[in-house]
C-alpha cells in the first residue's frame, strides 16, 4: 500500500472545486459536527459526506466504516478526502479506505480546526477553519 497522501485544506478545496469525482469526508464524531461547525462545500457544488471513524461517547473505532463509504456510492474512482479535527483520524481513516479498496484517498493535513494556538485555542494556526475556507454551523 503507497500510503495516504497529506494534502492542505486550500489544495482539497480546489480538488473539489474541479474534479467530479472528489469527494470530502468528514469522520468526526457527531458532537463534533453539531458544536464545532463543518466544511461547507456547496458552493463547489458537492455534499459533505459525514461518516464517523470513531463512535461517541465511547470513541470505539467505527467498524462498518468501509461498508459506509460503500453505501453512500463511493468507488476505486471517487477522490477521497478525509478531515477530522486535526490529522490524526482522518489519517487512520484513509488508511483503513485504502485497505478496504479505495486507493485515492487523501488525508487533509490540519483537519479542521488544526493544532492549538498560544493560548490553547484551535482554528487559528493551521486547518480549514485558518486557511479561511467556507465552513458553517450545523
């Protein structure tokens, strides 16, 4: 297996701009969606498939995740782009879609709020959220 490429934020946001066949992923927890935000991709003219690497509250590995991408009609062609809060889970995600038959899968390095600033606060150093791309409120 070659590995699950890091991409940015800004060159995913332009991957699903021009390829139909993109598609971005996000595997945070429900939780997260509901009180941080979430990628919002409509203006590139895509939906934000929203399936969880690890279930809450008790973080256990989803493990019907490659029968999820299978049912929301992902395939081998798809681009997949993973994003969770900052790498780590979205990397394991793209790992396990890789395994499961999906080789064009795509880690987006910094996640969405990336790392923690000087002051402990997420969503200003790096990540989509930094990188000023449109994101919303569920």
């Amino acid at each position: 297996m070659p590995g699950v490429p890091d991409i940015s934020p800004r060159e995913t946001w332009e991957a699903l701009q021009g390829d139909p066949a993109a598609v971005l992923i996000d595997v945070r927890t429900d939780a997260e969606w509901n009180f941080v935000g979430l990628p919002d991709v409509t203006t590139a003219g895509k939906e934000l498939l929203l399936i969880p690497w690890q279930l809450y509250p008790s973080m256990q590995v989803n493990g019907a995740f490659p029968e999820h991408l299978r049912k929301a009609g992902l395939t081998a062609e798809n681009r997949l782009f993973f994003i969770c809060r900052s790498g780590a889970r979205s990397l394991a995600a793209g790992q396990a879609a890789q395994a499961a038959g999906f080789p064009r899968s795509y880690n987006v390095a910094d996640g969405f709020e990336g790392p923690v600033d000087a002051e402990g606060h997420r969503g200003t150093v790096a990540g989509w959220k930094a990188e000023g791309l449109p994101w919303r409120q569920r």
